[in-house]
C-alpha cells in the first residue's frame, strides 16, 4: 500500500484538473464567503488553504482586500498566473508569518480537514494573534458520527494519490476556538446538495458545518 503524503503533496499533481473543474457548488461557497463579509468590521482579509484561489478572487470582487495562502506550490504559481490582482503567497496554514493583528476576517473553507486536531488547536491561537480586536473568523468544517477520519485513495482521480480527510467535532471545535481566545462562537449546519451526493460523504457519515467567532480586543489578549 502506497504510503501517506504531506497533504499539499496530494494537490500538486492535479492543479490543473482540480482548477479546471471551478467550484464544485458555487451557491455554497458563495453562502460561506457571504458570512465573512457580513461579519468582517474591515476589508483586510486573510484566506488559509486557497487552493486555486477561486474563493478569494471571489471576494476581492466584493471589495476586500485578500492575502491568500496554501502550502501546495503547484496551486500558488497557478493562482498567481490566473489572478494577479489577489495577493497569493505560498505558506503553512498552521503557522502563517504575518505580524499580529493584520487581518479584519480570516476565511478557511474545507481546509481544515487536513489538519489534525492538535494542529488545529495551535492554528486557531496564531490565527486569533493574526486577526484585529473584533476581527472575525469563519472556518467551513465537517465533522462525523461514524468516522474520526477517512483515506481517499484515488485523489482527484489519480490512482494511488491518497489523502487523508479528518473530521473534528463540532463541539470539540467550539470548546477550542474559545481556548484559542475567540468569542461570539456561532456553529450551524450548512447543506449542500453536491457534496451530500458524493458516495465517500454518505458512507462516512459526514456532516457539514460553519463556525464562526469574533476576536478579543486588546485587554483579553494574552
């Protein structure tokens, strides 16, 4: 059995096809940047895990002002190619080197998935330092009764490109975004007739989720 690949890894070989394909369901995503703009007090916006960058080209049509960051350098060089006006940076998710304080909203959309739990917990106390007092964070999640975690074996379609999805729990995820110094946490299902269709998300269990949650302000911060 072909062994596990740092997740980036996985990405690399299949930016085109996975570029080419746009957004799988694009009133979905379009509901969850939605939620950032709503919530955000400023345009200064930081995505984590852009992958081809679509969702941040998305919201720098609706006036923000985006960084966008993945590890996978196959999707940074087509971002960058693709959409010149976004500034896209290759760089860790778990630990992005910004100064403190530089974003109005941080947005992550099915990237956490490839994080585990401990790595989640630190990110989410970087990202609570990265974002101003009353800054907002919206991560799109999934989570599972039946599974803790899942391999895909073929990737995109490409045999023996696995990956591993990982699932955190909704309230787990609540208890540790507050750990990490957020408050106002708000979590809600979200729905989406496309991925609730794929045969791996059904035979998993897999749930969807939105968590949202507001910065502390200068005297709550450690």
């Amino acid at each position: 059995m072909a062994t596990m690949q740092p997740p980036h890894k996985a990405y690399d070989p299949v930016v085109d096809s996975y570029a080419a394909d746009g957004e799988e369901d694009p009133a979905f995503r379009s509901r969850i940047r939605n939620i950032l703009c709503e919530l955000t007090p400023g345009n200064q916006i930081l995505e984590v895990g852009c992958g081809p960058g679509l969702d941040a080209v998305a919201l720098s049509k609706q006036g923000m002002k985006v960084t966008a960051i993945d590890l996978s350098s196959g999707f940074i060089d087509y971002a960058k190619k693709t959409h010149p006006q976004v500034d896209f940076r290759c760089m860790d998710m778990r630990a992005p080197t910004f100064e403190d304080a530089s974003f109005d909203g941080l947005l992550g959309i099915a990237c956490f998935c490839h994080l585990s739990s401990q790595e989640v917990a630190a990110a989410l106390k970087r990202y609570h330092r990265l974002l101003r007092p009353g800054g907002v964070i919206v991560l799109q999640m999934m989570d599972s009764q039946k599974v803790d975690s899942y391999v895909v074996e073929d990737w995109c379609g490409l045999d023996g490109n696995r990956i591993e999805m990982v699932c955190h729990d909704r309230n787990w995820m609540a208890d540790s975004i507050e750990s990490a110094g957020f408050h106002d946490i708000e979590i809600g299902s979200i729905r989406s007739a496309y991925y609730e269709a794929i045969p791996r998300i059904q035979e998993n269990g897999i749930n969807l989720y939105v968590a949202t949650a507001l910065a502390s302000d200068d005297a709550q911060r450690q």
